[in-house]
C-alpha cells in the first residue's frame, strides 16, 4: 500500500513570495489533514477535509493560507505571501472513515519543510 | 477547550533504562488516545492506540501505555529502552463525536545513550 505522498520536501523561499504544497493521500481514505510543526513542538492543525469538504480550518490563517481538496483526493496548501514565522515542516496526514468517524490512525507523509528568509 | 500535556520536554536514558512518558488530557468526553514516534529522518508512524476495552495497551517494539480515566493520562512505557528508541514522542487525543479534532502534545525528545 502506497503511503501519503507530499512534494516537495524541502523549499526555500523569501518574506512575501508564494509558495505551494502537494499531498497525495492514501488511496480510500476520506480525511485529509494539514499540520504544521514548529521546530520544537507538535504537530498543529492547520484545516481538515472530510473528501472535499472543509470539517475544520479555525486555525488556518486564512489572510495567507488556503487549501483546497478538488475531487476529494489530493490536496495544495498555498501560503501567500509568506512571513518568517511560516518557516515550519508542512506535514499532510490521511486517515480512513470509519463508522465512528475519522477517530482511526493517521497516517502521516514525509513532510514538506519551508525556510522563509 | 481540550489539549493534550507531554510533561517530560527532553528526556536522556541510558541503554536497558526504564522509560515513563507522561500523557495528560482535559476533555470531557470519551476519546481515543494514540501515541506517535518520530525517528531522526523519518515521518510521525503509530507507536499504539487506545480505543476501548482492556487499558493496558501494547504496541511495537515493546512499548505499552495504560489509560487511566480517573487521572485523564494515557502514559507510556517500556522496561528497557535501546539505542534506536531515540526518537520524538507525541501523545494525541480525538473525541469519539463531535468536533474529531485530532490534538497532539508537543512531544518528548528522548535521548538514549548506548
């Protein structure tokens, strides 16, 4: 079974230039996450979707941020413009529906780390 | 608003040590409890999970953790940590209805010296 896909893995971009993440995930499952992780801390939700609809991005700061899930499979992540403080690993997540809902494993892709400079 | 408390930040150990992670959370609610390792260079993988029955739980590599209810923990153990046990350590909690918002602590770093 293929495991999350995410590119690319490393960026490094300048304050204020766009940048864009790829995640591909596990084939089947209906829940896709995005986190990012600070160095130092744990992973931070950043939106949540349930096939192509949002369930959650209350954390997404959504002056910069956006994500879209199209066909409810793979998903971009764009941050535009960056700021310092988005330097971070950019982690996508997939976990399968369950009759109990999206309470299973997750399973999480290599990452994608940005150094904004 | 619940969330997820990892008390131990950096934790060093010698080879055959015993090792205690410590897992708090506040939710009022029923919730499944997992805990996730990173090892250096590679991404978060389930070390186990907890979703209901026995609160003893086993997982890979001979880790376990026990759910405690009362105390809202869900610690982790392993009698004897090698070497390739250095890792993060993330302790992560979603209620079973409701909000499915997945919480992770920030993570113990261990360290274990060979």
């Amino acid at each position: 079974e293929a495991g999350v896909a995410q590119s690319p893995r490393y960026k490094i971009i300048e304050k204020r230039q766009s940048v864009a993440f790829w995640c591909n995930p596990i084939s089947g499952h209906a829940t896709l996450y995005w986190y990012q992780q600070i160095l130092g801390q744990g992973p931070k939700l950043l939106i949540q979707f349930q096939n192509n609809g949002v369930v959650d991005d209350s954390q997404l700061p959504k002056d910069r941020f956006s994500a879209e899930r199209l066909k409810g499979v793979d998903s971009t992540l764009k941050i535009q413009p960056a700021k310092l403080e988005d330097s971070a690993v950019y982690l996508c997540a997939s976990s399968p529906w369950t009759s109990g809902g999206p309470t299973d494993t997750q399973y999480f892709g290599p990452g994608t780390r940005l150094t904004v400079l | 608003a619940q969330s997820v408390s990892q008390h131990n930040h950096h934790v060093i150990l010698s080879e055959a040590a015993s090792l205690e992670l410590g897992c708090n959370y506040s939710y009022g609610g029923t919730v499944n409890l997992f805990w996730y390792v990173q090892y250096p260079g590679q991404h978060l993988q389930l070390l186990l999970k907890y979703f209901s029955g026995d609160p003893l739980v086993k997982g890979i590599k001979g880790f376990e953790a026990e759910f405690i209810k009362s105390k809202f923990s869900f610690n982790l153990r392993k009698p004897s940590v090698q070497w390739s046990d250095t890792a993060e350590y993330f302790c992560a909690v979603i209620p079973t209805s409701g909000t499915y918002k997945y919480i992770f602590g920030t993570g113990t770093r261990l360290k274990v010296l060979a």
